[in-house]
C-alpha cells in the first residue's frame, strides 16, 4: 500500500488512536464554544494526555500550552 494511502486506511486510523495516548492539538482553544476546545475536552476525559499547540493560549483544559 502506498505511504499516503497508508494513512486514510479506516483501520489504520483506528489503530493509531487505540495505541497512541498522547495527542498535539494544534489551535486547540480555552473558549468552550470552540470546536477545538470540545475534541480536547472529550480526548481528555477518555484517557489522553493532551499537548496544546496555541500561541495565544497559556493553559487550556490545564494544560501547559506550546507555540
């Protein structure tokens, strides 16, 4: 299977996020009604440690925030 092929595989997917427990989110936001802010809230509740990627942030979801 090609490499980018690769990685729009279902199961591959599936895999990485069953094995992998640490997920960047890039402009992941403090502001609750942001969509960003949902996907890291609900990553987190279900057991992922999340790095916030975010120049303009400091600490969401109590997360020390990169740029």
């Amino acid at each position: 299977m090609p490499e980018a092929v690769k990685y729009q595989d279902t199961l591959t997917i599936q895999r990485v996020l069953h094995d992998t427990r640490t997920i960047a989110i890039v402009g992941l936001s403090a502001n609750t009604l942001r969509a960003s802010h949902f996907v890291g809230y609900y990553a987190q509740r279900h057991g992922y440690r999340i790095i916030p990627v975010n120049p303009r942030e400091i600490e969401p979801l109590g997360e020390q925030c990169f740029d």
